[in-house]
C-alpha cells in the first residue's frame, strides 16, 4: 500500500497516543489532549496511513493571528522510519496552510533532535530564533520558519 496522507478522525486517536508515547515517553501528550486539538485543527491535523494503519501523524494549528500557523506535533512509527512519511506529512501541511491564506508556518524543535531539524530544513524551514528556555529550564527551542508566500 502506498502511505495516505489524511485528516485525523476520532478512531484515530488511540494509535496516534500509542505512537506519541512511544516517540517521547514522559513527555507524551496524552490522548485527551489529542482529542481536543481535533476540534480545534480540524484537517490540519493530519496522519499518515499504511498497511497496518496509522503509522505517523502531524498536528499543526492557525494562530489567533491568521496568517501564522505553527507546528506543534509531528512523530511517526519507529519502523516507518527514513521512508519519507514525515516529508509527506509537512508538504502536506505546507499545501493546506498556503490554501488557507496562512503566509508564516512555524514550528520549534529540541536543539538536539537532529532527525526532526533535518526534516523541517529538508522542506526549507530555516532557524529565525533560539530560546534557552522556551519550555522553562531545560527546556531550549530552535524556532523554525517557513515563508509560504
Ligand atoms: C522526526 C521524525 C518525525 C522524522 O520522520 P521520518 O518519516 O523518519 O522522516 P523522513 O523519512 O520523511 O525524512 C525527512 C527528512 O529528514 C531527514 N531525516 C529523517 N530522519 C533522520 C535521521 N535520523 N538522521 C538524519 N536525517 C534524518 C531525512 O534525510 C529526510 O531528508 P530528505 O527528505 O531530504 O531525504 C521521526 O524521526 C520521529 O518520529 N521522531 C520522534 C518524534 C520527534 O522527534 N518528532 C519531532 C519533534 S515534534
């Protein structure tokens, strides 16, 4: 099966909490949270789907300022690694936000999340900001953008 890039829907949600926990175990955000953002995303939380099912996803949302939206979850599957999901997922991402009329995409990433940088980078994402403690002590971002124009 080829991998389908979709809208998350409720059914969903049990496997994207399975893949987030296994991605980021303690800091995983839980199921509920998921839930909510469905409501509040809609299609610009999408997943990625193969032949087990659900194997990635990628949870983006508008700002209150319309032409900024900003990245905010992104994992996908261990085994379905380095096959090009997440590439699929962000240019995904990337078409519906410039549908929208959305001009700055954003997103952050841990400094030492190399596979996450290359991925937001390998779409043309580039570094506009670092915050030593964007997510208080020990918590450093890289703050990446897009120019959708
Ligand atoms: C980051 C992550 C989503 C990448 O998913 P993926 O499906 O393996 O990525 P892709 O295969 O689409 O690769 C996209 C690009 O990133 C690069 N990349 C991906 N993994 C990499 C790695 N481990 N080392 C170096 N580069 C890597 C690829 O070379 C590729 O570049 P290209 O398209 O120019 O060839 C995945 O590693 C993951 O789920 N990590 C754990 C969760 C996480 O850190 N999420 C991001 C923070 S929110």
């Amino acid at each position: 099966m080829v991998t389908t890039i979709r809208a998350a829907a409720v059914a969903d949600l049990t496997r994207v909490a399975e893949i987030e926990q296994a991605s980021f175990g303690a800091t995983a955000f839980p199921c509920a949270v998921f839930r909510q953002h469905l409501d509040l995303s809609g299609d610009l939380f999408t997943v990625a789907e193969d032949t087990p099912g659900v194997v990635g996803f990628l949870l983006a949302a508008r700002s209150v300022a319309p032409e900024v939206a900003w990245l905010l979850d992104m994992a996908v599957d261990r085994s379905f690694r380095a096959r090009g999901i997440a590439r699929g997922l962000l240019t995904h991402t990337v078409d519906r936000c410039r549908s929208l009329g959305v001009v700055r995409l954003r997103g952050t990433v841990d400094p030492d999340n190399v596979p996450s940088q290359r991925a937001l980078h390998a779409i043309g994402f580039a570094e506009v900001a670092f915050d030593a403690a964007y997510f208080g002590s020990g918590g450093p971002r890289r703050i990446l953008e897009l120019d959708l124009r």
